[in-house]
C-alpha cells in the first residue's frame, strides 16, 4: 500500500521533465564571481583568481572580481555598508561565482568565510546565491591539502549553490607564479584550466532552469501555509 497521507499532493511536482525550461536559453556571456580569501600584497589566492578570470573570459564569460579589503567583519557594521552592498550586488548579479582560499590553520581564512557570512540566504525575497553555480579552489604555502576546499563545498551546499565535480588545490604557491604574478605551465595552472572550463559548462547546462533545480517542497508547503494563515486572519 502506498501511504502518501502526510503528503500534499497538490504542492508536488509531479511533472518534473515537462517543468524544465523549454524556451530559448539565455545567450548573454556567463555571469562569474570569483572571491579570494587574503589581504597580503602578493596574495596567491588572489592570483590565482586573476588567473582564473582571464581563463573564464577565454572562455566567453563575463567576470568580476570582488576585493575584500575594507569589508567590515560580520555584525561589525550593519548591511548598509558600502563593501556589504557592493558584496550582496556582485552575488545577485552572478549566475556562477569560483571561492579560492588559503589553507591558514588547516582552514579557511576568516577573511573567506567573513565574505559569506555577510551574504544571507535571502535578502527579502531574493535569494542571492541558491541555484548558482560554484568552483572552489584552495592555495597553501607547503604540501598539498584538501581542508580548505572541503570546508568550502560544506558552505557552498549550505548556501544552495550547485557546486561543481572538481576542484583545485595549488600546493607550495609561492613556486607557481613569476615575478609578474601570472602563473606557470604547470599541473597546477592545467588543473585550473579544467576546474573553469567545468564551471562554465555547468553553468550553462543549468542557469535557465536554477530556480527549477533548487526549489524545494518544504519551502512550497511553507508558504503556502503563510498564505492560508494570512488569508484567514484577513477574514476574521
């Protein structure tokens, strides 16, 4: 017997293949953010972002990158703040976005993390990062390591974000760039390359149908509850 009583069948999506998007797919270049977790001069998480930039422009995207540098710590100022604003704009504005930290402390930066911390699930009733898509990337001073980018999927998913199959980690960074700060022929600078050509892929496989893919029963169920809820109350 298949006992469905606790289901509202009427908030299912039951036609999940019809709801795919089936009118033209957007055809303007790829939205892509790319954030970097430190505030050194010679920072090679940035570097590495500036790098991946100028591939993903190879690529046919569009890029900008967001510069930490006076972003206030979280609840330090309110969301008024001109680096917050700049912030929470940059993250709407993406359709995919690439985090690429240090490893400081078998972690993250705070400096990476602060920057999320500031971006909530939603602000109003926009949600600025849920159905994105994600490439995370990770630099460390000595042996290879995988911490950080770990960490960076667990807040990725936490985030709703559609976080893509690889990933980079650029072990002993400071030997893979020259004095101009480009990076390398290397394994590392190829590993990249795939890391933004599969970002840009999933980007494109999935951003006319983001909404589709992380919309979510509970959330359905919720609001309209709400709904009945005010509607009710209006009629008191």
């Amino acid at each position: 017997m298949n006992d469905i009583s606790n289901l509202d069948t009427l908030l299912l999506s039951s036609d999940l293949q019809g709801n795919l998007s089936s009118g033209e797919a957007l055809k303007h270049p790829p939205k892509i953010l790319l954030l970097y977790g430190s505030l050194r001069e010679r920072s090679y998480s940035r570097l590495v972002v500036e790098e991946s930039a100028r591939i993903l422009r190879e690529l046919g995207c569009e890029t900008r990158i967001f510069n930490p540098s006076g972003l206030p710590l979280p609840d330090d100022e309110d969301e008024s703040h001109p680096k917050v604003q700049e912030l929470r704009e940059l993250m709407t504005w993406s359709e995919g976005q690439v985090w690429c930290s240090p490893e400081r402390h078998g972690s993250m930066t705070a400096i990476m993390k602060g920057q999320i911390d500031w971006v909530p699930l939603s602000i109003g009733a926009v949600r600025p990062t849920q159905g994105k898509t994600l490439a995370v990337m990770q630099v460390e001073g000595g042996s290879q390591s995988f911490n950080t980018v770990n960490q960076l999927r667990v807040l990725g998913r936490w985030m709703r974000m559609i976080t893509i199959p690889n990933q980079s980690s650029v072990a002993k960074a400071w030997l893979e760039f020259d004095d101009d700060g480009r990076m390398k022929d290397s394994g590392f600078y190829n590993r990249i390359v795939d890391v933004m050509e599969e970002l840009v892929k999933f980007t494109l496989l999935t951003r006319d149908n983001s909404e589709f893919l992380v919309d979510r029963y509970s959330e359905r169920k919720e609001s309209a509850e709400a709904l009945m809820a005010r509607v009710n109350q209006q009629s008191i």
